[in-house]
C-alpha cells in the first residue's frame, strides 16, 4: 500500500483533502482509500469518500495518530450454552 491510514491524502483530479481512514483491496488488485474529509457540513462530518490509490497524493505523513489495539480485537469464541429448556 502507498499510504498509512492516518496519512493526509489530496485526489490529485477532484482537489478533495482528507485523511485516510480506511483500505480495500479489490480482486482484480485495485487498491481504493476511504478519505474522510476533514471540514464539517451543516456542523457534521461529510461521508467518507473511496478514491483510487493512483489518483491520490500524501499531502502529510501520520496526520492522526492510529492508536494499536491493546486486546484481542475478537474472533471465533466459544458456542454459548443452549437455552433450550427442554435440556
């Protein structure tokens, strides 16, 4: 990937700034970042936008500092008991 998410991005066609909260990489190898703009609209975010990783430029490295997870962010747990009381 060209940029971290965190990183301050600019669509090098559209002039949109933000910042790169989000990445996907699609079958066919096409890499899109989720940009959330950082001005407000009627004193709310604006939706997060998906542009093409070759149509943006970093405008600032590390923009927002993305915090690690200290946990186990999750995954298959235990089955929960049944409820069934007819057991």
């Amino acid at each position: 990937m060209k940029f971290n998410l965190g990183d301050k991005v600019r669509d090098i066609v559209t002039g949109f700034k933000g910042v790169a909260t989000a990445v996907t990489i699609w079958l066919n190898g096409c890499c899109r970042y989720g940009v959330q703009g950082t001005q407000l609209k009627d004193g709310r975010p604006t939706e997060l936008v998906w542009i093409d990783e070759e149509q943006l430029e970093l405008v600032s490295a590390k923009a927002i500092s993305v915090k690690k997870r200290e946990k186990d962010p999750g995954g298959p747990r235990p089955v929960a008991p049944s409820r069934d009381p007819q057991r």
